[in-house]
C-alpha cells in the first residue's frame, strides 16, 4: 500500500529542494521527519509538512501503522515561475525568474516496495 502528498508551487526552486528530498528517500518516516526538523536549509519545513501528510493520509485512508512506514520516493519537481525584469544600464533590463517547486511525497509500508538504489 502506498500512501503520497503533494505540495504545489513552493516558494523554493527545485535545486534547493532536491538536496532536502534526497536526505530521505528509503528512510523510516520517523528517522526522516526528524532529520527534516533539524535541516537548516529552508525548505526543509516545506518537505517536512508534505512527509508528515503523506503519512497521514497512510494511517487514515488504509489504516497503515504509522511507526511501520517507509519513504518511497520524494520529488521536486518545476512549478510555476514568476518572471520579473529588472532595469539595467543604457535602457536594458535584466530577467529575473522566481522559481517555485511541486513536492511530492510517497510512504509505504511494505519494505519491497522501496528501490534497490534508494535503500541504504
């Protein structure tokens, strides 16, 4: 049974979010929500919130036990981007792109579901 949550348009681009997911593939999700609380990156508390629905929906949609789940997958993918310019010299202007991120959390507790290359 898996279980996933997904966050859409994070205030954080995807390339400062995917050192944060990549901390907790094929974790334990208690191992996992505490590693998140004590990240200092910022989007840490973003993928911390998503992980922690996630295994909400797990225990409330199937019944899973909550101290049994694994992580899946977590990804970052590109959400919408904001596109601003900024006024240069001699007329010209400069672009500047507000990224934001979709995150998307997967928790299973079946342990055959988690891949070869993720487990450690």
């Amino acid at each position: 049974m898996q279980a996933r949550a997904i966050a859409t348009n994070v205030g954080h681009p995807p390339r400062k979010v995917r050192r944060v997911t990549d901390a907790i593939k094929g974790r334990r999700v208690g191992e996992a929500l505490a590693i998140l609380k004590f990240l200092p990156n910022m989007p840490a508390r973003d993928v911390y919130h998503v992980l922690a629905s996630a295994a909400a929906n797990a225990e409330n949609n199937y019944g899973a036990d909550p101290d049994r789940l694994w992580v899946v997958n977590a990804i970052a993918d590109e959400g919408m981007k904001i596109k601003r310019f900024r006024a240069r010299s001699h007329g010209r202007a400069s672009k500047i792109l507000r990224r934001s991120t979709h995150v998307t959390v997967i928790v299973t507790d079946d342990v055959a579901d988690i891949p070869l290359s993720v487990r450690g």
